[in-house]
C-alpha cells in the first residue's frame, strides 16, 4: 500500500512583512510564519525597504537589496533565525 503525496516544492510564490512577522507562502501551498524580530535587519527596516524583495536562487531565496539581507526556504523551514552578533 503506498502513500500519494504531492512532491514538495519549497519555492518562494510570495513574501509578506507585518510589523510582527515574516510570511513566506512556498509554490506547494505551505506558509512559514517567523516572528521579524529574529531577523534584525528586516525588523529595523522600513516598510518601504521590506515590502522590496526579490527571488534569488532559483526562487529558493530571498533577497532584500536595500538592506542586504538573504534568507532562504531552508533556513525558514528549519525555524533557524538570525545568528546573533557577538560584542
């Protein structure tokens, strides 16, 4: 007896920035909900600089050129934030 289950894609379809968290809906239907807080740059960024973001890799990444900041669908996934500076 086999499992059918529709083949993953972690592609970005589209990104949305709320004051509170991150939301990257993926081309497979899922949605990944991050608090902004663990990504500094984005969180300290106006709404003008996160609202402008660009696939990068394949779609797998994003990319916020006005304040230099990537992540990726894996990262996103495996819940993993922002290293933290160290003093």
């Amino acid at each position: 007896m086999g499992i059918l289950a529709a083949q993953a894609d972690e592609r970005v379809k589209d990104v949305k920035v709320d004051p509170d968290a991150l939301e990257v809906d993926l081309m497979d239907g899922r949605s990944i909900r991050v608090p902004l807080a663990w990504y500094p740059r984005l969180f300290e960024a106006s709404e003008a600089e996160r609202s402008h973001w660009e696939l990068c890799g394949g779609g797998y990444g994003i990319h916020w050129p006005d304040i230099d900041e990537h992540l990726s669908t894996e990262g996103l996934l495996r819940g993993a934030p922002a290293p933290r500076k160290t003093a």
